[in-house]
C-alpha cells in the first residue's frame, strides 16, 4: 500500500510534535513570584520557577502522588504514547490492526488532558497577575507545551487510515465494533 501524501505530512507533524514535547515537559513553564510593599519598598517573599517534571516531581515529594501520577499520565505518557502508536500504526501492513491502533488512538487522545492542563496553567497566570502581591511569568517551556499541543493535533488531522472493508459490513450488520 503506498504511503498518501496527507500521512507523509502526519509524520513530519507527530516528530516536529515531540521535538516541541521535550522542551515542553523539561524547560520552565510558569514562574509564580509572591510579593509584600513595606514602607515604600517591594519585597519579594518566594519566587517559583518549574518545569511540568519538576511540577511532577515536587508533587511526588510533597505526598501528593495522585495528581503528580495524573500529571504524569496525561501531560507526559499519554502524549508519547499517542505519537508512537500512530508512527506504528502507519509502518503496519495488516489494515485491521492498523485501523485498531488508531481507533484506540482517538480514544485516548479523548483522554489527553494537555490542552486541559495548558489552559489550566494559562488560568493559573492570568490569576497571578490579577493580584497584587502575586506576579506570574509564562515561561518558554509554556510556549513549547502550547506548540506540541496544537502540532499533535494537526498531525491526527492529516492523519488518513481507513476502516478495512470487511469490519464496516461487520459494523453495519451488528456483528463487530462500530466507531
């Protein structure tokens, strides 16, 4: 089967995607300073600066290892897991199982919370510069994160793998999985 033209461009999309991951996942994403004016001078009580691993892991540190675990799932796993997978799925000759793979794919891209989390640390800052005393900064890991959420999902919007004929009659006649 010849590869199409829309999966060349799916494939260059999901590794431009986890080119921009990586530095999503490791670079700074927000830095969150706290500060007091006192007698005319600004003081500075704490300034943060984390990556989403290092957010993961102070999380782990601090005992707090169900949302550092669902961190970890969805703004890590999930994203490379749903890259790989589709890179295997177009190498597969079989078209059931390649179907499959992707079908599962859309799935757990349902479950890819990323954008939800971006948009949560997007809150986060906008919340922190609507105060006073609370400052925040996007930092370039932020930005990063943002790209490698809006590539992946162009790459799933080339992406072209089709339903194999004999599993649509199977799905039309109740005998198999429909989606």
């Amino acid at each position: 089967m010849p590869i199409r033209a829309r999966n060349v461009v799916a494939v260059i999309l999901i590794v431009v995607s986890y080119v921009l991951l990586v530095p999503g996942l490791t670079k700074p994403l927000i830095t969150i300073t706290a500060s007091i004016e006192f007698m005319g001078a600004r003081n500075e009580l704490f300034s943060e600066t984390r990556s989403i691993l290092q957010t993961v892991d102070n999380l782990h540190a601090s005992g707090n290892d169900f949302v550092a675990g669902l961190v970890l799932l969805f703004s890590v796993i999930v994203p490379v897991a749903k890259g790989l997978l589709l890179l295997v799925a177009l190498a597969m000759k079989s078209a059931s199982r390649r179907f499959a793979i992707f079908r599962f794919v859309r799935s757990i891209s349902k479950w890819s919370m990323s954008d939800v989390f971006l948009v949560g640390v997007y809150v986060a800052y906008l919340a922190a510069k609507a105060t006073d005393n609370l400052d925040a900064t996007a930092e370039v890991g932020f930005y990063y994160f943002a790209a490698y959420c809006l590539v992946s999902l162009l790459a799933l919007q080339f992406l072209v793998i089709e339903r194999p004929s004999g599993e649509r009659e199977l799905a039309a006649r109740g005998g198999g999985p429909a989606g």
